[in-house]
C-alpha cells in the first residue's frame, strides 16, 4: 500500500495523490457497476436453461383431450361421479340428476387442491371451499367459479373440450 | 456493562492496515473486526508469500483445477435439475436437444472435466519434480494424491450416467477389469455395480456417488488440502532455497500473486467456453445391452493409460499389469516417505528419475492407446 | 462450377480461412487500438514529470508493435486473400469488382499505416515532441481508416442492404444496415484490445511507472468494453430477420437440423467480453501485481471473444456469401430462383468443367460434392458429411437433395437427376456398401409417387 502511495506522490499530477487516488476510486466503483451488469448478462443462459417452457395446450389434439382414470361406467348413472385427469391437470366428471354429464377442472381456485364430488356440491376438504353443480362457488373461501370443461363420450372413452370450442366429436 | 467492554479491541497493526474509519469499507471492517477477532489469521496470510523462479508459472496449477472444480459444480448443479436416473438417456436427450442452453451447459460440464482431470495430472508432476512433497509436507502430497484419484472417480461415475452405448460399454469393461481382482474383485464389482451387470441400478449407485458422495469427499479433502498449504507455505525448490537470502525474491500471496493468477483463471474459463462452442458433446444411441459393443470404443483420455497397459498383458498375464498400475498408484502415495532429504540427495535424484520414467510411461501408454 | 477449387481434407477451405482471419483480426485490431493508446500516451507523456521515461516505454512498445503488426499482421492479411481466392473464388470476384476502389483505399491506407510508424519509430530522440505527437495522431487515423474501408465490405456481406446485383449501387451496400454498429463495436474491441496489449508491454516496466500505465490503460480498457453491450444490441437488431431467427432457434440444441453453432458463438464472445472486464478490473485495482503471464492471459481471453464474435458473423451469413444475393457454393440466388437454371445438368452451363468424367461414376458424384459441397463441408472433419449422412438409403438421399433449403441454412441443389444420384450414389458407398447412380436414380421415383 505504501508503495503505491509513493509513487503516485512521484507522479506529481495536477492536484495530488489523494485526489489521484479517490478519482480511481471512482472510476473503479463506476466500472465495477457496469460491469456487473454484463456480468450478469453472461449468465443469461443458466437463467434460461432454468426457466420452465411453455406449457404445451391441453387440448392441442383435435381440440380435445383423453380423459384418464374415469371410465363411462364410472358416470353411468345420475349422481354418480369421479376425480380424474387429463394432459396432465386433474378433473372432476359427474352426472346430474337430469342426466347430464359434467366435467369441471378440478383445481380450487383457492388454494389449488382438488375438488371432491359429494353429490348435492363439489366440496374442496383442504379449506372447506363449497361450489355447487354448475361450479359457482357458493361458500368457504374460493374466489372465482371452477372452470368448466366439455365432456363428452366416444367409442366407449371420455373426452374433455374447451367450453368454447364449438368443434366437438 | 457499556458497549465498548463488548467489543473485542482492535490491534495497532489492524488499525494501520485497514482503510480508513471514515470510509464506507473501512468502518464495516472495524465493525467486523470487533465482533470477530480475527486479525491474527488475516496478519497470518497476510504475510503469506509465493517464491519467484523460472519454474513458478507451475504454482498455477492448483488455482486452475479449483476453477474447473467451480465450473464443474455450478454446471452440474444445473445439469441436476433436468436428469433423471430412472430414465438416464432420455433425460440426458432432452437436456441436448430441448431445454435452452441445455447441451452448451452439457458440454461446458465435459469440457471443464477434462481439463479439470489435465491440470491435476500438471500440478501433481510439477509439485513432484520441485520436490514439494517433502517433509514437513507429506500431509499435502496425500491429499493431493487422493484429490486425484476421487477426481478420476468422478469422471468414471459421470461417464456412465448419460447412459449410452459408450458410456455402457466402457464401464462395464472396466468393472469387469476390478472383478478380476484377487480376493476382493469381485465383492468390490458387484458392490459398485449392484449386481452382477451393469443395469439402471448401476446408475443409481453411480448418480449417489457422482452427486453426493464424491462431492461431499473433495470439498472436505481440498479443505484440508488448502489448510496444510496456508499453514505450511509454498515450497521453495531446493534451487530456490540455496540462494542468498537477498537474492530470494518473493511476492506477496494475496496482494500479489492472486490478483496476477485470476487473468489465468478467466482464461481458463473462456477456454472451456470457446472449447464448448467449438466441440459441442455429443450423444450417442442409448445403450443396448443385448447389442454389439460400437466400433472404435475407446475409454477417455485418461483412462487409455491403463486400458493399453491391460491390453499389453494378455490373459493370465493380466494380473501382472493390474499388478503394475496398483504397484504405480502405492508408489506414488509412498514417495514423501521414502525421499525426505534436503537438499536432495542420492535418493532423490533416482526418485526424479523414476518420476521422469513414470511421466514417460505414462504418456507413451495414453499416446499408445489413442493410436492402437 | 465456374472455377477449380481448393480441396483442403478434416479443415475444409472455409475453416482454413476462418482460422487465419481470426488471428488477423486480433492483430488488426489491436494495431488500431494501439495506434490509439501510443497517441495517447504520447500527448500523456508532455503532462508527465517524467515524460522521458514514458517516451522510452513508447519507443519499447512501438518496437514489438511493428514486428508484430507489419510481420503478422501483413502475411495473415495477404495470407486471407489467397485463401478465399482459393476458398471461394466466386464470391471473392464479387467482392473485388463491386468494390475496386474501397480495396484500393485500403491497401493506400496500409502502405501509410507502416510509413508514419517506421518515422515515428525512427524518430524517437530525433524529432521534436511536436512531431512525434503528430505522427503518433496520424497513425492511429490512417489505421482506423483502414478499419472504416474494411468494415463496409465486412458488414456488406452479412447485410448488403440497398445494394443488388442489378443496381450495383456500391454506397448502399457500403453504407449497409450494420455499418455502423459494427464500425463502432469494433471501434470499442480496438480500444479494449490496444489497452491489453499496453499492459502486456506494462508489465515489464519497472515499478513506479509500470503503475501508471497499467491505470491508463484500464482507461481504454473499462470504458470500452462496459459500452460494447449497447452495441452488440444495436448490432443485433440491423442483422436480417433470418439470422435473427437461426440465433432465438439456437438456444435450443440440434432437434429439427436447427444450427445452434451461431448461438453458442455469440455467447462465447459475451461471456469473454464480461471476463475481460472483470480482469481488468483485478488489474486496475492493484495495478503492481501484473505480471506477463497474466497480461498474456488477458489476450488470450481476447482472442477467444475475438474468434467467438467472428464466428458469429459468419454463421449468421448462413448460407450466403454474400447474404441473400450469392450461396457459399458459388450458387447466385437469382439463378436458384430459375427452375431452368437450377434443374438443369450441373456441367452444363460451368464455365470450368473437371476433366473427363463419365456420367453417373463416382468421380462425377465426388467432384458434385467438391464444387457444391467442400465449401461448408468436409468429407471426415469439420462438419462431416460422413457423419450426416449415416442413415442415408438412396431414396432418402434422393428426396434430402431435393429438398436441400429446407434444412434452413442449406442452398438449393443445383443440377439434374443424374448428378444428385451421382453425389448421394459416392456418399453412401462411402460408408462400405457400394451404390451406384443407377441404383439410386431407380428408388427415386418409387418415392415421389408414394
């Protein structure tokens, strides 16, 4: 440290050592933060490697997608009901009293857990979230209706749409 | 009790090397210095000086191989987010050819490996021929020894986890080659390999060894590595240490020395990116293990010493060479016990000469091997 | 096809001419950049105390400095246009006849560069202070020039903009779209490379002095490469809309015969670029500790941006020479736009033909791969056909070689039926099973009516 500080005194430039020596400081601190930026920058592709991709579409194949773990005979008859998934997302099929069959996501809209058919409501046991049969949250602390979904039969399989899809099999 | 009873004084010496109270960096070390009495360890390093002579571009080798560690570390952490040792080959395929940067990432880990296990062979003939191994350093000379051989471990457990017919093959010829060990080959084999074949439990044993176990082994062994270094000092070759005091020139380790040796390290690290972009790693066809072995199969680079030495030693000769190499990896760890004079005498001249033979053999055998 | 080629096995001519432009562009580069730095020092010399010490280390430096630049600098210059006369002689004629008078300036601006430096070299301790001042000023101007005409036929390949072969409009396509950025990016890398190079020469000085140049030096150094960022974004953006997309379709490996070579060599020039920063920074904060290892360490970081930014520019002209107008393989793209040119026997319309070659023999398909292949490919090396062409059966080489631009950085085939069989016939009897051009003209059609 002495070193250096005498041969700055020796170079004997326009306002001295200190000023010579804080200026340099300056210039340093400037660059360094600057250069963290690039610095940063170069680990762009780490951050990227990390960074998840794009969901693929559910419902990418002929706008539809195979329901798995419910059969039709699982929701033969009114009242009857099941949890099951589809393209990796779990769903929740029944059918109403009338008939018809029914298919919600199943993800609260809560706190994510799935849902469970209870006949008369769709009942969320992590918090106690209650929807009813059109998926309309009624009580408990969900914040927004389920998101409805197309089920429909084929060849003895259950399928799942888009509710606005009008292309249907 | 007032605050200031508290607070641990902080030496003369301190206060003269510190920067200035006033300043941002200067109080925030005062205030550190307070709490955590450490000066005496700072004053220790700082005193801390490297020899200067026509040989000490060699001291860098060590600094080198803990850069390729570092790279080696952060890669293959991000290489563990995406493989999976159930599904080894297909995890390594998307890795290469759909996550961002995955097969850049790949290739800076192999790349990073290879000149991590080259540095190490570099440092290990330095330090032998400037003699550092001497007492009082034998401690030094083992664990670098054993860095040595866990790193080689961590190149023989990663090759097998991309799981292709490569990789396959070359370990299972290699575990093969311990099971003919006497006594305990063959326990030590199945061990390793989980049963009598190289299969997806291979891969387990492997992946827990390559991620965990050696890990865990070479930050503890570098550790005390790094520790005999700091608390012993540099070793001054013989040379070196013969001349006139006031002819020694020395330079200060961390004032110095470092700030000189991190250019060296940035290039390193520029040398393995350039090294990724030019020469990506490939991949090849999942392994079979119904299948023929591919043509040209060749073990990595620093294998092909001992794959040419079993090749020169054929059927029950074999033992010879198994012999030869575990005689050659004993003798190395024995070298600080049998050559401690300094300056060196009798015995060190033939133990340099043996060195020289085994560098030789060494890199005849791998050049042999690549060429064979 | 209009001109013998120049064959080179493993390399290839194009990575033959890479691999001595790259060297010449460090040496280049860092001629101009220290024609800077002595400019510089030199005015910085007459504010000093100890000016004449400085001169002394001026005079050292401009030694190592025209050894370097006149011998190296000047046989891998010429060493470059022997090469791409011999690599690609099309596209080199191109060059040379649109831009006569700029290659003129140019070699004018470098018989200048060498006389100001063997006067100001030979006028230390001769000439006033003045003068010295004056032609260290001059060199660095005549040098950048050489950098100014040079980088609008450099950046007029990747980018001609304005410029066709119809127009000839040479402004345009010499004031093309990434003239500027990239004349300022390399003005940048010369202030970084010529600060480098200073403090390599530093680190032999004596203590006191070596100090004070190493912190002038960081000056050219820190700035300059902090600011090279903006311009490589600026950059990016004048580049074609192809080339952009082959670099975002980089990112991702080889799935789809997408080219990430071009992205993992952008990132290798950022990645330098950053560690020159962080070194220099180490340098300037304890100017004392530079050594000449860690100087040449510096370089070598340099050289690797170096190469990794070239690189990038070249394959980012995939698979033009010049982009959009002329293919690496000597293919103008008007002509592959014209079914009757393009489909019509390859020796035909060739102004310089192979000696005596039978129609459908391997030296037919073999000279096909010499004369629209060797300029990107190898047989056995760089970018190995070999290797690419493996699984290759005659009716699915048949059907690639018809669809060759679908590979998205490959130009069309250019010739008929009989030499396409010919050329995929030699490929794949290369791999041990002999096909001849028969057999494989006979599975082609099965596979167009499938």
């Amino acid at each position: 440290m002495s070193e250096t500080r005498d041969t700055e005194s020796s170079a004997g430039g326009p306002g001295g050592a200190a000023d010579a020596r804080r200026g340099r400081r300056r210039f340093l601190a400037l660059m360094g933060g600057l250069s963290a930026c690039w610095t940063g920058a170069s680990l762009y592709p780490a951050y990227r490697f990390l960074s998840p991709q794009a969901a693929p579409d559910p419902f990418a194949e002929n706008g539809r997608a195979a329901v798995e773990k419910v059969t039709p005979a699982d929701v033969a008859r009114p009242g009857m009901g099941k949890n099951g998934g589809y393209a990796g997302r779990g769903v929740i099929i029944f059918r109403t009293q009338a008939g018809k069959l029914r298919a919600f996501d199943s993800k609260c809209t809560h706190a994510g857990c799935n849902v469970e058919f209870q006949g008369e409501r769709l009942f969320c046991n992590c918090h106690g979230g209650v929807y009813d049969l059109d998926g309309t949250n009624i009580a408990g602390p969900p914040p927004r209706p389920l998101t409805e979904l197309e089920a429909f039969e084929q060849d003895g399989l259950l399928y799942v749409a888009r509710i606005a899809d009008p292309a249907k099999g | 009790m007032s605050m200031d009873q508290r607070f641990v004084p902080i030496p003369s010496d301190a206060e003269d090397a510190l920067p200035p109270a006033r300043s941002t960096a200067g109080a925030a070390l005062r205030a550190a210095l307070r709490r955590f009495p450490i000066w005496p360890v700072i004053a220790f390093l700082r005193g801390k000086r490297v020899p200067q002579h026509r040989a000490t571009a060699w001291y860098a080798m060590g600094g080198l191989a803990l850069v390729f560690l570092a790279i080696q570390i952060a890669t293959g952490i991000l290489l563990m987010v995406y493989y999976r040792p159930s599904q080894p080959w297909a995890s390594v395929q998307r890795i290469v050819n759909e996550v961002p940067y995955g097969a850049f990432i790949r290739s800076v880990h192999h790349w990073s490996a290879n000149l991590m296990a080259l540095t190490l062979f570099a440092h290990m003939f330095s330090t032998f021929f400037m003699k550092a191994y001497r007492p009082p350093r034998e401690l030094t000379w083992l664990t670098g020894c054993a860095l040595l051989g866990v790193t080689l471990l961590f190149a023989f457990s990663g090759y097998l986890l991309p799981w292709d017919d490569l990789s396959f093959f070359a370990t299972r010829v290699s575990l093969t080659e311990i099971e003919k060990g006497p006594g305990l080959g063959p326990w030590l084999a199945d061990l390793v390999r989980g049963g009598p074949d190289v299969t997806i439990d291979t891969i387990g044993r492997f992946y827990v060894l390559h991620v965990t176990v050696l890990p865990l082994a070479v930050l503890a062994i570098i550790g005390a590595h790094l520790l005999c270094i700091q608390l012993q000092g540099v070793s001054e070759p013989d040379r070196f240490a013969a001349l006139p005091e006031r002819e020694k020139k020395y330079r200060a380790f961390f004032g110095d020395f470092m700030i000189a040796e991190i250019p060296i390290w940035l290039a390193a690290s520029a040398l393995v990116v350039a090294l990724a972009a030019a020469v990506p790693r490939g991949l090849a066809p999942e392994a079979d293990p119904f299948a023929a072995a591919p043509a040209g199969i060749k073990p990595e680079w620093y294998f092909l010493a001992p794959y040419q030495m079993l090749k020169l030693f054929p059927g029950h000769l074999e033992l010879i060479g198994l012999g030869l190499m575990n005689g050659a990896m004993l003798g190395a760890l024995a070298v600080p016990f049998i050559d401690r004079a300094v300056p060196a005498g009798a015995r060190g001249r033939i133990m340099t000469a043996l060195g020289a033979a085994g560098l030789a053999g060494f890199v005849v055998l791998t050049v042999w091997g690549r060429l064979s | 096809m209009n001109y013998p080629v120049w064959n080179v096995s493993f390399l290839g001519s194009g990575l033959v001419v890479a691999i001595i432009a790259i060297i010449h562009v460090l040496i280049s580069h860092i001629a101009v950049g220290g024609g800077i730095f002595i400019a510089v020092a030199e005015w910085w010399a007459g504010r000093q105390a100890d000016g004449d010490r400085v001169r002394t280390f001026l005079h050292g430096f401009v030694k190592y400095f025209l050894i370097y630049t006149t011998v190296f600098g000047a046989m891998t210059g010429v060493g470059i246009w022997f090469a791409i006369g011999l690599a690609n002689p099309e596209g080199t004629s191109l060059l040379i006849h649109q831009f006569v008078f700029a290659w003129a300036t140019e070699w004018v601006t470098f018989i200048g560069e060498l006389t100001v430096l063997y006067l100001y070299f030979y006028g230390w301790g001769v000439n006033s202070r003045r003068m010295q001042l004056l032609l260290a000023v001059l060199y660095a101007v005549i040098a950048w020039l050489s950098l100014f005409v040079i980088n609008g036929i450099l950046s007029f390949m990747l980018t001609p903009g304005g410029w066709t072969p119809e127009n000839r409009d040479i402004a345009a396509g010499f004031f093309n779209p990434t003239f500027l950025p990239s004349l300022l990016g390399r003005t940048l890398a010369m202030l970084v490379l010529g600060g480098l190079f200073a403090m390599l020469l530093a680190a032999r000085v004596e203590d006191g002095l070596k100090e004070r140049i190493v912190a002038l030096a960081a000056r050219f150094v820190l700035p300059a490469a902090v600011a090279m960022p903006a311009l490589a974004v600026w950059y990016w953006f004048a580049l074609p809309e192809a080339a952009q997309t082959m670099w975002l379709d980089g990112a991702t490996g080889v799935a789809g015969g997408r080219l990430e070579a071009v992205t993992r060599y952008s990132w290798l020039a950022v990645i330098t670029g950053a560690l020159i920063v962080i070194g220099t920074l180490a340098f300037a904060a304890r100017p004392r500790a530079v050594t000449r290892a860690a100087a040449l360490a510096m370089l070598l970081i340099a050289q690797l941006g170096v190469l990794g930014g070239e690189f990038f520019r070249e394959m980012a002209r995939k698979p033009y020479v010049v982009h959009g107008t002329l293919y690496s393989n000597g293919l103008w793209q008007a002509e592959s736009k014209s079914p009757a040119t393009l489909d019509a026997p390859y020796f035909e319309a060739a102004r310089w033909e192979p000696p005596g070659i039978a129609p459908g023999s391997p030296a037919h398909g073999e000279w096909i791969y010499r004369l629209q292949c060797a300029s990107c490919h190898t047989l056995d090396g760089y970018r190995a056909l070999d290797t690419r062409t493996r699984a290759w059966t005659p009716a699915f080489a048949e059907r690639f070689l018809r669809n060759l631009p679908q590979q998205g950085v490959m130009p069309p085939f250019h010739g008929d039926a009989a030499d396409r069989a010919a050329l995929a016939a030699w490929l794949i009897s290369r791999h041990g099973t002999p096909v001849t051009a028969a057999e494989v003209g006979a599975a082609a059609p099965e596979e167009v009516t499938r």
